[in-house]
C-alpha cells in the first residue's frame, strides 16, 4: 500500500431502540471502517407507520386450554410475522363463521389463556408465561402420546409456539412445529382452523429461517383460502404477503413483485385505491424494489403510500409526515438529493408538531440520521452536524449523560468533524465514548471495540501512529477471541492495522501476508466479485511489485484485470 493511502470512516451509525439500548448492542447497528476513501450511500430504510392495517380479516389467532377443554380464537396485527404475537386486539376470525358452538367455546378458552401469557410478557413477566406456556404444552403433549392428534391439539400447540415466540424461544418453537407438522400432514383441509394454524406456521418457519416449509403451509393455506372465498377475496392478503416476504428473503424477487401486485390488486378491488389497507403491501413492494435498484419504480409506491396518509388524516398528520420521510428516502437513493432534503425537512417538522411521537422514539431518531447523512453527502455539513448534536442531546435527557446509547451519537459526531478534517474535535468525542463503553461493559467485550477502532482512525490522521497501532492491535486481538480469526470483523480491523503499520515501515512480509490475510476473508465473506476485494488486491499487487515477486504478480494481475472488466459490466447494467 502506498504510503499516503488513507484510512476513512464511512458515515453515519443507526441507533438502536431506545427501550434496547445496551451497551453490548453496540455491535449491532455500525457501519465498517475501510481503508481508501470511498463514495457517499444512502442506507435503505423505510418507516411504516405503527398501526395494524386489517380491520375486518384475523391475522393471528389464540388458544387456551382449560383443565379438558381446548378453544380457538384469534388476533390481528399487520404484520404476517410472529412479531404479530403482541397485538392487542384479539377477536374470533370471520373465517370460522360457520364453526359449531362447541368449537366457540373452544376459541374462548383459547383466546383467555393467549391474553394471559401476553398480559405476562408485557409486564415481564417471564418466568410466570413459560410456566403457563409449559403446562400447555404438557397437556397438548399428552393427549397426542394417547393417539388424539386432531386439530384442537394442533391448535392448542399453535398458541403455545407463538408464545415461545414472544418469549424468544426458537429451540422450543422449532420442537413445537414439527408437533403441528405431524399433525396438518395428516388432517383433511376442509378442517376447522386448518388454515389459521397453516398461515401462523408459515410464519414461524419464515422467522426461523426454514423457508420451504414457510412456502408450503402458506401455499397450502392460499389453496383453502381460495376454495372458500374464491380467487379475489381479501382473506387472502396474508398467505399472499406471507408467501412474498418467503420469496424476498430467498431472493426470488420477481415472484415476489408478482405476488405484491396481486395482493396489491385484489384489496383495490375489494376495498378502493385509496384503501389504507394496501399501504402494507406497497411498502413490502417499495423496499423490495429499493433492494432490487429499481428506485424509480420504488418511488411509485412511496407516493401512493404518501397520497394514501394525506387524503386520509390530512398534510399535517404525524402519520402523513411519516409517509413523506419515506418517500424522501426513496428520492435520495434515487438521486434526487435536494429533493430528499426538503421532504425530510417538511416530514419531520410535521411529526413534531403533531407530537406523533415522542421525540426519542427510534423512528423519528432514524430518520434525524438519516437525514444528517445526506445533508453530509449534499456537503451541507453544517447542518448534519446540528441534527447529529440533537440526536446526542435528546439521548442525554431521557438516558443520562453515562448511558451507553450515547456512544452511537458520539461516534457519528466525530465522523462528521473527521470529514471536515477537524481530527482534534473527532477524537475528544471518540475518547468520550470509549470511556463510557469501558464503564458499562467487561474490558473484553466486543461492543468495545467500535469506538476504539474509530478512535485508531482518527489517530492516524493526527500522525500519532504508535497509538493508533496499539489501539487497532487491541481491537483485532478482542474481535479474534469473540469472532474468531477469520471473521469479517476481523478482516475490517486488519484492513486498518496494514493502513497503520505501513507508514510506520513495519516489515513488508509481515504487511503482505496480512493483507492476503484480509483478502482471503473478503473473498468468502463478500464473494469473490465485491468492490472490496478489487481494493485489496490492488494493496497485494503494490507489495508483491515491490518485494520482486514477479510471478504471483502476474497471476494476480489478470485475476484483477478480469473482475475489473466484469465489475464494469455489472455497473454499466
């Protein structure tokens, strides 16, 4: 590497939820620090409004058990997603109108003992919502090993999986759902509940990433689904999201896009084009879109979702200026910076002043760094800045001045002054954070290793390069004992270390094999194809030309030269 490569920090840091903040979470939601100065990106978020969309159709649906006696019911929520499990708003399903009394009575008992676990959960209440989810279970346990496998068990188990859910038990709802396999393989599909508790393991195994069988119970409930109601019916929405959110996550996006525009149009049909109900799948479709590049197309759906929220609450509702945050984040990654920045502005100044949310909600903090990025990258610094300093202003009110969410704001502050090449200001703050860090967590605890890394940066742009090495040698010994050596965390450290050690004239063997190190990693963590690994190879071609190794050289070379041509094919498409 030459001798006046640059070590940069890619701006800015997500903060994570304010009722989640630890300082071990830290980890979790930076950006990677890289050598060589790179070019400005738009993360692609999207804020939905936190609201349950179905008013009429059920989307998760409870049960209880009661000494004997087993019943069914239902909740909603606007999600297909177990997440769905903490809804409030619980009611039996149109879709068992035809049920016999008996099996009423069985849904209410049902529908008492999911409210119990959840009325548990949400006073954390833990212990005593695993005791209750474990008795069930006993009980739905025995009646099968006696040869009673019909559907009241697997209903019964079906609300015990989802309260694992809510508890964070994936080794028990993984047992549970093998439970409920055996039981729907072996049970007709005109059975009460069949497609309820189809549509709710669908989405269990979507959540533990087993996406064949996520596909088929949820083709299976589709399937019933449409033998009742027919091909256009709104009963049908949530197998459809459920079966396009399988399709995005095994990158099958064009089966994906299909099934959005078919739910898309069948609520159109049913409820009207300007239906709030169908904000849910043209958000799935406007990030699926975001992450496929097609932002023009995005930006269609984040316009619809905006028209939507205005004609319905009005231009100065806190839900319309949600709208118009996301729709100015689809402008932005579509280039239309100056754009983006005036709905930004707008959207937020309407959500304060419709006190929508509270002014430290995870959302609205998103969208203030959002936002701050790309005043940054409109090289409008001054403005990013301010924004910055109130995300670090209101954390310090509602959590303290020591409290480790603090850290995240800290940092994306001396990003900002670093690329204003004010280093000095940048490693005050950094200093600050990693003290913090230091008081909350052990002294081997990888979260520490964020804004010490940044700290080995901004080091190195201050020429105080001793420092900066002990500190970047501490983070990659800290991250190889939590990660392992060949991690990609790693890999980033080391990156840094070779920027570091390079102008300290440290051994010219050393820094080869430990770029090759950082090679290796690269090409299996990124692929063999990745921007990053083009870099790093231009780093091993400067050392192998300088330390006479003529033949490694040459190979090297033409590996560059032909990912280069197909790099510029990739980009030119």
């Amino acid at each position: 590497m030459a001798a006046n490569s640059t070590t940069s920090l890619l701006l800015l840091l997500p903060s994570t939820p304010h009722n989640n903040r630890k300082g071990s979470d830290l980890g979790d939601r930076v950006l990677s620090i890289s050598v060589g100065q790179r070019s400005f990106e738009c993360s692609l978020k999207v804020y939905s409004v936190p609201r349950r969309v179905f008013d009429g159709a059920q989307v998760v649906r409870c049960f209880k058990s009661n000494g004997s006696a087993q019943s069914q019911g239902g909740c909603r929520g606007d999600d297909v997603s177990c997440s769905a499990f903490v809804s409030t708003d619980l009611g039996r399903s149109k879709l068992l109108d035809t049920s016999s009394n008996s099996m009423n009575d069985f849904e209410r008992q049902l529908q008492e003992f999911f409210d119990e676990v959840k009325a548990m959960l949400k006073r954390s209440n833990v212990e005593g919502a695993i005791e209750l989810l474990k008795a069930n279970y006993e009980v739905a346990k025995e009646q099968m090993d006696a040869g009673n496998k019909g559907m009241e068990q697997a209903a019964l188990l079906d609300v015990v999986a989802l309260g694992y859910m809510g508890v964070g038990n994936i080794k028990m709802v993984t047992l549970l759902l093998e439970m409920l396999k055996e039981i729907v393989t072996t049970q007709e599909d005109n059975e009460p509940i069949m497609d309820s508790v189809l549509i709710h393991m669908g989405s269990m195994y979507t959540h533990i990433g087993k996406f064949g069988d996520a596909m088929l119970m949820y083709e299976r409930s589709l399937k019933i689904l449409e033998g009742l109601y027919g091909q256009s019916s709104p009963f049908l929405i949530i197998p459809l999201l459920g079966m396009a959110k399988v399709y995005t996550s095994i990158t099958r996006a064009s089966k994906a896009i299909d099934t959005y525009h078919r739910a898309i149009t069948i609520l159109e049909m049913s409820k009207g084009a300007g239906s709030e109900d169908i904000v849910v799948p043209l958000l799935g479709l406007g990030n699926l879109l975001l992450r496929e590049g097609k932002a023009a197309e995005a930006e269609n759906s984040f316009s619809r979702i905006f028209k939507i929220y205005e004609e319905l609450y009005g231009e100065n509702d806190g839900r319309t200026g949600l709208a118009m945050c996301s729709l100015a984040h689809t402008k932005s990654v579509h280039g239309d910076l100056d754009e983006a920045i005036l709905l930004y502005n707008k959207g937020l100044q309407v959500i304060k002043d419709s006190k929508y949310m509270s002014l430290d909600d995870e959302v609205i903090e998103k969208i203030r760094i959002d936002l701050a990025e790309l005043l940054h990258a409109a090289g409008r610094q001054q403005e990013g800045r301010k924004l910055l300093e109130e995300c670090l202003l209101i954390a310090e009110k509602y959590d303290g001045k020591s409290h480790p969410s603090l850290v995240t704001h800290l940092i994306n502050l001396a990003t900002s002054y670093s690329r204003s090449k004010n280093f000095v200001e940048a490693e005050r703050l950094l200093r600050s954070g990693l003290r913090i860090m230091q008081k909350a967590v052990e002294p081997d605890d990888q979260s520490i290793t964020i804004p010490m890394l940044h700290l080995a940066v901004t080091l190195y742009h201050l020429n105080r390069d001793t420092e900066a090495e002990h500190l970047a040698l501490e983070v990659v010994r800290i991250r190889e004992e939590a990660f392992g050596r060949e991690s990609l965390l790693v890999g980033e450290a080391l990156d840094c270390l070779v920027s570091i050690q390079t102008r300290l004239n440290k051994d010219d063997g050393e820094t080869l094999a430990l770029l090759k190190r950082v090679l290796s990693i690269q090409q299996r963590e990124l692929g063999e194809e990745s921007e990053e690994v083009m870099l790093t190879m231009k780093k091993v071609l400067f050392y192998l030309n300088k330390m006479g190794r003529r033949d490694e050289k040459l190979l090297l070379e033409r590996k560059l030269s032909l990912l280069r041509r197909k790099y510029k094919l990739k980009v030119k498409w």
